[in-house]
C-alpha cells in the first residue's frame, strides 16, 4: 500500500528562497500577496505557461491557415474529427499516467508532441510527396492535431500546479501563474506573424519545438522534479480507461464536467455567431486576420492586467464560488446583447469581457477547484474533463449550431435559445465552490 504522505500535495509555502532577486521578490509580494520564498518558484512555473501559450499561440495561425477551407458550414465536421481524436487519445494518455511519475510524464509528453511538429515540418516542406492531396491531409490533420495538442499539454500543466498547492496557496498563486500564459498569448501572436512574413509559415513548427523543449526546463525549475524525488510522487497505476470510473464515482468532477460542457457550449456558440458575423462584415481575408488579431491583443493584455492585480484577490474575498459563477453572467449580459442587436460592435464587446473573463478568472478559480480531488484524479479524470469533455461539447454544440440554423432561426434567436443555460451555469459555479470550500 502507498503511503497517503506519499501522495500529498507539496505545498510551495517553506520553500528556500533563491532564483529570484530581492527587488523582484519584493515587488511580487506587493502586487500578488507573495510570500517569502514564493516568487523563486512561481517565476518558473509561469514561464512554463508562458512557453506552452508562445507555442500554441505562434501555431494557431498556421491551424486556421491550414484548417478550415470549405467555410463555416463545414466547422462542425472538423469539430467532430477533433472529438474522436481526443477520444482516441485519451487512453494513451492514462496509461503514460499510469507508469510515469510526473518527473518522467512531463517530458515525454511534451517531446511526444515536439516529435509530432517535426513530423508536420518535414511534410510542409515536402519529403512525403507534394502533390495537392498531401497539402490538403497535411492541412486537414494539422488542424484536429492542435486542437488535441493545446488542450492536452495545457491540461498536464494545470494538474502539476494542482499537485504542488494546497487549496489555500492555489487561491492566492494561480491567477498569478496565469500571468506566464497570458503573456505567451500575447508573444505567440506577434512571434508568428513575424516569422511568417520573413521566413514562410512552414518554420513555425520548428519553433513550437523549441518552446515545448524550453517548458520541459521551466518545469524542472519550479522544483517539481526534486519534490518528487524527496519526496516519491509513485506513478499512479490502473489502466487506461481508469479515469471514466473515477469521474463517475465523484459528485465533484461530475459537476466540473457540467461547468465545462456549459462553458463549451456558450463558448463555442459564440464562436459560431462570430464566424457568421465576420463573415457578413468584412469582404477579404487580411481584414478578418486583422480584426481577430486586435481582439486577441485587447483580450489578453486585459486579462494579463487582471491576472496580475485582482484575480487571487478577487478569488479570496468572494469565494470561490462567485468568482466561477462571473463568467455564466457576463455570458447571461452578452448573450442578450447578441440577441438583441446580433452585430459586429456587440460582438466585439461581449468577445473582450467574455474571453477576458475565462482566463483570467474561471480557468485560475476552475483550477483550484482540482486540489479538492485525490492525486490520481487530477492528472487522469482531470484529463478526460479538459480534453474529451470539452471537445465534446465543441462537437456537440456545432451541430446544435448547424439544426437550429437549418430550423431557420436567426443569430439573434440563437443567441436568445442559449442564454437561459448561463443561469444553469452559473448556479452549478456557486455550488462547485461551496463544495470545495466545505472540504478544507
């Protein structure tokens, strides 16, 4: 039998200070509420984030280059493939947990996907033929590639960070954490365009190669490899579809399950609407790039803000539970709007609170809600919530998108028809964070 102190979160708190300059440190604990010793490894691990966001942020241009070419009526098709990728995936996934501490999990996951982009690099340059069906399959997988790619590494991430906090230090460290992440979202994108311009599309691979190899580094520096090597993180066992009755058996991930199979479909209905209402909007393709690019900026360097100043605060001094429960309702307020004006301004707007909302609150509060559940849960069950769950909610959603399209209504109307979900939604937030709050 494994030890229960074995297995025990290795909480940041009395770590040795060092790494991180005295200034920095100070400066740190004003704006985030640090503690002695904290930022010499919160630094890391927000530099972990901030490669993994680079990575997928400089690929996700090269994704919608290469991806979608028959317009928005085929998105729920590619939305599908990418579902049954994750699903094939998942019990890949489970056994590597199964016989890998996370001192060996981490590397070989990332250098897995590393392997993957060097593969695509070589096909984009043509040493497996050059023919217009290579390019059109090269571009086909690549699209339902990066969409298994991003969540999975994304998701390992958050499970060693839920691994190495205790629910108190997670409320205070995560939203800072996050930080890392939106800076990469805000790198990624400038670093892509770039490299595009002056050196072709077909090296961006490349540099999602370093990044990921650069994260393998950062990770061992937030000191989780010696964590586990003082302190034994035993791999965890079972078999590869081990997580399915784990998930099942808890009323806890059962409701996290919930939370995000709202959130996708909120999520990925607005991406319909906004698909359709660029599309009327705006006649050439470099328009359309430009307008989602200043989204994104104006997103992430909100959310970057809000990471940095309020996000630990805001999760300490009204819950946890309000805090999942301000992203259904400004969900409720934006969807409303669409309904009642379904244009390009509205759009914008409610795109900025929604998506600024999601990073830099409900995804550091959904977080914490993982240091609740036992190890095995948070990389295993926690998986199969962040990669097939969520993706099937994606699929779900986009022929729900597609029915009520071909019933006839309009944007408006469906934006009308979703809205009730987010008071569902939000009721489930408030209900996930009492929960959590009970068990401390």
């Amino acid at each position: 039998m494994v030890d229960p102190r074995r297995l025990a979160p290795v909480s940041w708190r009395a770590a040795k200070p060092g790494g991180a300059s005295p200034g920095h440190s100070a400066v740190l604990r004003r704006l985030a509420d640090l503690r002695p010793g904290e930022a010499a490894k919160v630094l890391p691990a927000a530099l972990w984030f901030c490669c993994l966001l680079t990575a997928n942020y400089t690929l996700r241009p090269l994704r919608e280059a290469m991806g979608v070419a028959g317009g928005v009526d085929d998105l729920h098709w590619l939305f599908t493939a990418t579902f049954l990728a994750m699903v094939a995936a998942v019990p890949l996934y489970g056994s590597a947990v199964a016989r890998l501490g996370r001192a060996r999990l981490v590397p070989i996951v990332h250098r897995f996907f590393a392997l993957h982009l060097l593969l695509f690099f070589a096909a984009m340059h043509g040493w497996f033929g050059d023919g217009e069906l290579v390019r059109i399959w090269t571009a086909r997988v690549f699209f339902v590639w990066t969409s298994v790619f991003n969540l999975f590494v994304i998701s390992l991430f958050w499970s060693v960070m839920a691994d190495l906090h205790d629910g108190g230090d997670a409320r205070r460290l995560f939203g800072l954490i996050s930080v890392g992440g939106s800076v990469g979202a805000i790198a990624g994108p400038s670093l892509g365009g770039l490299l595009s311009w002056s050196l072709g599309h077909d090296v961006l691979p490349l540099v999602g190669v370093v990044l990921l190899e650069a994260a393998v580094w950062a990770m061992k520096a937030t000191g989780a490899t010696k964590a586990e090597t003082e302190r034994p993180a035993e791999p965890i066992g079972g078999g590869a579809w081990a997580a399915i009755p784990e998930l099942l058996s808890s009323p806890l991930l059962l409701g996290i399950c919930g939370y995000v199979l709202l959130l996708t479909f909120s999520s990925t209905t607005v991406y319909f609407i906004q698909a359709r209402i660029i599309e009327d909007a705006f006649i050439d393709d470099d328009t359309r790039t430009s307008v989602f690019a200043a989204i994104d900026l104006i997103v992430n360097v909100t959310s970057l803000i809000t990471q940095t100043l309020l996000t630990g605060r805001v999760i300490r001094r009204i819950g946890l539970g309000p805090t999942l429960a301000m992203l259904p309702c400004l969900c409720m307020i934006g969807l409303l709007g669409l309904a009642a004006a379904p244009a390009f301004a509205s759009l914008v707007g409610f795109q900025i609170l929604r998506r600024a909302g999601d990073y830099a609150l409900a995804r550091p509060a959904r977080e914490v809600l993982y240091t609740a559940v036992d190890r095995s849960r948070r990389y295993r069950a926690k998986n199969l919530i962040d990669t097939v769950v969520y993706r099937g909610g994606d699929a779900l959603t986009g022929w729900v998108f597609a029915g009520l399209e071909a019933l006839g209504l309009t944007l408006g109307a469906v934006a009308l028809v979703v809205a009730p979900l987010t008071g569902l939604w939000a009721v489930l937030g408030v209900w996930l964070g009492r929960r959590v709050d009970a068990e401390r």
